[in-house]
C-alpha cells in the first residue's frame, strides 16, 4: 500500500493527545511513561521510516520529520524515545543491514516487539568516537564483543542496540584497526543494562536512559552491518538522520512554546490589560516565531536534500550537502529552542519556572539538544571546517 502522509500526520495526532496526560503525570511524579510504547505500538507509529518490506509505513524523510516535529511538542523526551528506536536504531540496520538482518530486525520493530537502540557513546569517547574501546573478536561462527557504552537512549528498555566495536589485539596505527558496527541482541548471556535513575538525570525523566556493558558478548556473524571497517562510516551517517530528528523535535518543542505563550498571553491580566498587550511581551513572542520559521526551513530543507540523496545514493556530493544541512539545522534548532523555551518561561512568570507547566518542563527537556548528536562545539567546527577547506579541520 502506497504511504499515506494524511494518515500518517491523525495517527501521530491521535497518539500526541492520547499519550499527554500520561506524560505529564509522569513526569510530575519523576518516573518513566510505561504508556510511550503501548500508544505508538496502538497508533502504529513504531515503523515511520521503515520500509513496507520489512512491516513499516515507508514514511519519506519529509513526513517522517513532520511527525517527529508534532511528537516534539509532547516533549524532547519522548521524541528521544523515537530518534533511538527508528532514527538512529531502524535507520542504520535498514541502510547498511544485509537482507537477512533487516527481515530480522526491522519488521519485530516497526510492530513494537524489538526496541531499538545506538550504542556509540562510552565514557572515555563521546565527541570523538574514534577512542572507544569496546572490542571484538571474530571467531569461526561468531564475534565476541566486549565493552561499555554509556548515556544511550532507550538503553534500558531496548532488545537489540547497534553496538560499535575495533578488533581487539591491534595496536594503534595498525591499518586494520578500523571501527565495525553490529547489532546486539540485548538478551544475549554477557549484556546488561543499567538505566539512569530519573533523579540523577537533568531532564526527561520520562524517557530511559542507559549504560550497558558486554562481557564476551556472543553475536552472530550475520550481524555484522556492511562490512568489517565500515563503523565510523555507518556512525556518521547515521548522525545526520539522527541530527535531523534532534532538529524536527526542537521546531515542535518550538511550536508548543509558541501556541502556550499565545494563549497565556491572552488570557493572563497585569497592570489592568492581558499581558500580551505589553509591548515587551509581544517582543517575545515575535522572537519565538522567528525561531519557528527558520527552524522549520531548515528542517524541511535538509528533509527534501536528504529524500533526494536517498533516491540517489551515488551522488557523494548531495551526501556531502545533506550532511552539512543536517549539522546546520540540528544546531540552529537546539539554539532557536533554547531561546524559544527560555522566552516562554519568561512569559509564564512564576508559573514558567514550575514544571506543571509545558514552558518550565520543556526549559529542563531542551538543554540536551544542545549536547547530544554532536554538541554546538563540534557542529561549529564541523560547518567552519567546511567552509574553510581540506586540511583545515580543527581536529581529526
Ligand atoms: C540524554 C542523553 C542521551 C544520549 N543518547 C545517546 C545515544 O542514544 N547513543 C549514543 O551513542 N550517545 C548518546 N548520548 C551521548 C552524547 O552523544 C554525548 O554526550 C555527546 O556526543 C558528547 O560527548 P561527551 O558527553 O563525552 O562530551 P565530551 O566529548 O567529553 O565533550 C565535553 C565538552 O568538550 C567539548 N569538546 C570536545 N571536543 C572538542 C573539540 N575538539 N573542540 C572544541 N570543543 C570540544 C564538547 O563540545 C563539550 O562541550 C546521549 C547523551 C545524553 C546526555
């Protein structure tokens, strides 16, 4: 069946307004939204961007953003839920997973029966990936696995996560010291899990996140994804559609900052008028639609580039173009979100520093756009090397 964007835009809808009342309770009370999956499951919204041959809507870049954008608005922690399960977990099996490994993975996920997740992150490498130190070894029927991956979404509630490994035994330097990817199923004997408890977490108390370690971690050999060598090339690739989700998920985070400050605007009185007939105030609320505007023509932007590369997937340069574009806009949202978030606190007063409010939740929530996905520090040297030229990068 063709993909339905009509369809696609009242499922998420539906889910959006379902799934709120759950998560404001349970983000007031501090523990995580157990209704999250059970609604997207209902709403058949655990397979956006996954192919119809392997059981998911074949949703296209530009629709699949919208619906992150409207799941945004709900909160940076549930549309982190979704950029670990479909934009950084089904993405990189669906493009770089052999046949075999999509028809085992990707249709238990778009159905909810295997969450997903991306394990790049360690303690001791979280800018630069290339000093992880997680490490296989192939064996005749299989590769051992062994290591720690830290701060990972959905790490404590996924089945399988795309783990990131360099051939144990190989001194630096070495040429076939390079980077592979695989994909873990998390009941394996030798994994486990710790989730962060929702106290020591900044924000999004209602999303899981993890460490996980692997003590000789069985995998089979069919799930290696691409070829030995090829992480860093799949990681990276798969940031830019993960940057991309950060960024749909700031434009709704902005879009319900503005929608909460019109309406608090008009109705909230100070000095004998609705405050929204106080000049300053109106000065916020042009600075958040701005922040609106251009965050959605960068998102949409970047969608439309990368729903071309994807139907064109030799052309390097416009896999160079959506790269950029992904690193312009998911740094230009997490910044205009800030803004927007803070400017709503603002206009809330009192009430904005509170969490019973969308403005003061949302402020906690946002911060970790800034972080995660490649931090502000990195996109800028990342946009700045670019422009400057080959042999100009700030670091390697
Ligand atoms: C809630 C949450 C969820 C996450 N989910 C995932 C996930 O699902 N999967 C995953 O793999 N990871 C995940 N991460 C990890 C995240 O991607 C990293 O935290 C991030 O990449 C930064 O790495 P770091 O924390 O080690 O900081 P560091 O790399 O130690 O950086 C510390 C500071 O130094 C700066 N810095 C570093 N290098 C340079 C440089 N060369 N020049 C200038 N400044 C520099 C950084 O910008 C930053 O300000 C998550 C993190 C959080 C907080």
């Amino acid at each position: 069946m063709a993909f339905d964007p009509a369809k696609l835009a009242a499922d998420t809808e539906a889910f959006c307004q379902e799934l709120r009342p759950h998560e404001e309770l349970c983000y007031v009370e501090h523990r995580f939204n157990d209704q999250l999956v059970p609604l997207a499951k209902k709403h058949d919204l655990l397979g956006i961007n996954v192919n119809p041959e392997y059981g998911g809507r074949g949703a296209d870049n530009l629709a699949y953003f919208k619906a992150l954008a409207r799941i945004g608005r709900e909160g940076t922690g549930v549309r982190t839920f979704f950029s670990g399960h479909l934009s950084i977990g089904a993405y990189p099996i669906q493009t770089w997973g052999s046949d075999q490994l999509k028809k085992k993975y990707l249709p238990a996920a778009a159905r909810g029966e295997a969450i997903l997740a991306f394990g790049l992150t360690e303690p001791d490498a979280g800018s630069n990936p290339r000093e992880l130190t997680t490490t296989f070894e192939k064996q005749a029927d299989r590769f051992l696995l062994n290591g720690v991956k830290y701060l990972i979404s959905n790490g404590g509630i996924a089945d399988a996560v795309i783990a990131f490994a360099y051939p144990a035994g190989l001194s630096e330097g070495d040429p076939r010291r390079r980077i592979s990817a695989f994909v873990v199923d998390c009941k394996s004997e030798g994994f486990s899990a710790e989730s962060f408890s929702p106290n020591a977490k900044m924000g999004m108390p209602t999303a899981n996140t993890a460490m996980f370690s692997m003590e000789n971690v069985g995998v089979p050999l069919e799930n290696l994804l691409g070829n030995e060598g090829d992480g860093f090339r799949i990681a990276m690739g798969t940031l830019v559609s993960g940057r991309l989700s950060v960024a749909a998920g700031c434009l709704g985070v902005i879009e319900d900052c503005l929608a909460e400050v019109l309406e608090y605007a008009k109705s909230r009185k100070q000095h004998g008028k609705e405050i929204g007939r106080h000049q300053l105030i109106q000065d916020h609320i042009a600075h958040i639609e701005l922040d609106r505007v251009a965050s959605e023509s960068l998102v949409f932007r970047a969608a439309e580039a990368k729903d071309r590369s994807e139907a064109n997937r030799a052309d390097a340069e416009l896999a160079r173009q959506v790269d950029m574009l992904a690193a312009q806009a998911k740094f230009f949202c997490a910044n205009a979100a800030w803004d927007a978030v803070d400017r709503a606190v603002q206009v809330f007063g009192g009430r904005g520093w509170s969490t019973l409010y969308r403005p003061g939740r949302h402020l906690i929530d946002t911060r970790v756009c800034r972080i995660y996905e490649g931090t502000d520090e990195i996109l800028k040297l990342k946009i700045a090397a670019a422009l400057l030229g080959k042999g100009w990068d700030a670091f390697r």
